[in-house]
C-alpha cells in the first residue's frame, strides 16, 4: 500500500472508528454499568499487545473476567496447556475466569468495542492481523517482522472468519497473506464481512 493507501486507510480509521463511538457510546455505558455491579472496578481491561514495529501497547476491552484471571491462570497448569494449545485464548464458555455479563459481552462482540479509542490513537487500525501477545510472535518464526510492519487490526482476515477461524499455523498464513497483498478495497470487504460476522455473535466453544 502506497502513500495515498496509507492517507485513505488512517482516514478510514479516524472517521469510522469516530462515528462508531458515537453510535455505540450507551451501549458501552450501560456494559460498562453491568461489569461494575457485577464485579466491581476496573470496568476496561487493556492487554499488553505487540503494536507496528514491535511497539507494546494497551489493548482495551471491556473487562469480562474477574479480576485476578490472569493469576489464575499462571496457577493452574492444565488451563494454561488449554490456552496454549487453542491459540493462546480459551473458547467462550469454557474459561471459568469469565463473568456471567462477560460470557454475554464476548457472544456479542461488545467487549471489543473499546478498542476503538486504540484505532483514535493510532496503535490500531480498523482492519489489520489482530494484536498478538508477545509469546504469540513464534509462531510466524522468521515472519515476525511481516507481521509487524503493518498496524494491529480490529478485525482482519482471520478474525472475519468468524467460527470458523482456524488456529496456528494456518493462522499466520492468513496475517501474513493479508499484510503481503493488504489495499482500501479489500479492508472494507473485510469490513462488510466482519459485520455479519458480529451479527451472527460469538458461539460458545
């Protein structure tokens, strides 16, 4: 993607990311209310994410698991092998570190639509690979700076495929294809796809 490409893109992120916090704003309010009553403070959750060039950054959801899940699972082994070996995630529905409002947040989407302010200050565009943890980057091995070169996206290739998203490795083939070939067009077919995927929500498992 070229100079122009690049311009299109950001002004795509500014003024897409800019009407959708509009349009969702009580929507998060009233999340965000649940998540307090629920299980007190913090409401968001922002995950140390590796950015472009290998810059960490916040990645901000609304919180959906209690407060000490990553403590839990540092302790308990076997749910650590299970996160591993899904993807470095857990399916909804079978992670007990997950609320009650948290399993409806994440069935909707709706736990991901903080990172909107991510897209406003520029860690994040609206389509791109989705951000990876840093234990993550072995698995793109001597790619990891393909996948760096461009910004972290809200949904992308992989993540349009909704239920369907496979796992690693088959994973990074599709970051990667997306960085090799990304234009303006094929962001806003993933975007046209993303929303039907969103939709559709989040299956259980």
């Amino acid at each position: 993607m070229g100079l122009s490409g690049s311009r299109l893109k950001r002004a795509l992120d500014l003024g897409g990311a800019t009407i959708l916090l509009i349009l969702a704003a009580p929507l998060l309010a009233v999340a965000g209310l649940l998540v307090l009553v629920e299980s007190g403070w913090p409401v968001f959750f922002g995950h140390w994410r590796v950015g472009q060039a290998g810059n960490r950054f916040r990645c901000w959801k609304l919180r959906t698991m209690a407060p000490d899940a990553q403590r839990i699972l540092e302790r308990d082994g076997r749910l650590r092998d299970a996160y591993l070996a899904n993807g470095y995630k857990l399916p909804n529905g079978h992670d007990p570190r997950v609320t009650r409002i948290g399993f409806w947040l994440r069935r909707t989407y709706i736990d991901e639509l903080p990172q909107l302010v991510n897209v406003l200050a520029g860690d994040m565009s609206l389509v791109g690979p989705r951000p990876v943890v840093e234990e993550e980057l072995r698995e793109y091995g001597p790619h990891q700076g393909e996948l760096l070169s461009v910004k972290p996206g809200v949904v992308g290739a992989w993540a349009c495929l909704g239920p369907r998203r496979p796992s690693y490795p088959e994973r990074a083939r599709l970051e990667l294809q997306y960085v090799r070939g990304h234009c303006f067009l094929g962001d806003l077919a993933i975007l046209f796809r993303s929303a039907t995927v969103v939709l559709r929500g989040q299956p259980d498992s």
